[in-house]
C-alpha cells in the first residue's frame, strides 16, 4: 500500500502517458534483498517498490528506475557511481545515474560528463525527486 502523497504522483504520471510501471515486489524481498546486500534503501524508494518494482518514465527521453526482481536489477557495486557510499537505484536516458546514499533517504543525480554530483539536483527523498522530475526533463504541465 502506498501513501496518498506517493499516489497523487503516480496519478500525475499516469495522466501524462508513457510510462512503463513494472509489477510490485514485496516488503520481505526487499528485507531480503537490503540483508543480502548489506545495504538500506531509502523508505521512499521503497515505498516506491511496493508500487512499481523498477520501470521507465516520460518515454522515450526519460527515466529508468531498477528494481529488485524486475530488470535492471539494483547493482550496489554499479561502477557508474562516484564512491562505494552511494548506490545507483536508476539512470536518465542521458546515462547520468540516479543515487542514493547509504542507509540515507538522499536521493542525487550524477552528472558524467564533469564527474560530480550536481547539488542542485540533491533531494531529501524520493518524493521530492519525483516531484522534481517535470522540470528535470523540461516537460511542461
């Protein structure tokens, strides 16, 4: 069950069209999957997870989220990262990786090219990413 903060987004991406939500997957695989890897994600994201375990965003130009069960998968190694405290949970059609930091609910874009994060585009969680994601992509509402 997702929270009607986290649902008013996804009603809005909905209503824009071209999204590809991939299925769930559940609070024990995530447990699983943060024990397994020795890792915390950030509640948001998670929550997220409970919807849509991955997917793609504003089609064509847009946003891949991974996931746990549905691919890409999460790779907590992911070298397209700029420290091991940082895990890539998704990518922009660009290539700039989407961060979070360990066991924090920070979420931050990773600009390639000048090989910094861009602070910015630093968010205190998930939601606020998302939020953001209209003027990130230049879409008008």
């Amino acid at each position: 069950m997702i929270s009607e903060e986290l649902k008013a987004i996804v009603d809005r991406f909905k209503e824009q069209g071209k999204m590809n939500f991939f299925d769930e997957t559940t609070e024990e695989k995530i447990l699983a999957f943060e024990k397994e890897k020795e890792v915390t994600l950030p509640s948001k994201y998670k929550e997220w997870m409970l919807f849509s375990d991955g997917g793609e965003l504003f089609l064509p130009a847009g946003v891949q989220l991974y996931g746990i069960e549905h691919k890409p998968l999460i790779d907590v190694n992911d070298n397209s990262r700029p420290s091991d405290d940082y895990i890539v949970i998704g990518a922009f059609a660009s290539g700039d990786p989407i961060l979070c930091k360990k066991a924090e609910e920070t979420i931050s874009i990773y600009n390639q090219e000048v090989g910094e994060i861009d602070e910015e585009l630093v968010y205190p969680d998930f939601v606020a990413f998302l939020n953001d994601l209209y003027e990130l992509l230049g879409i008008g509402e």
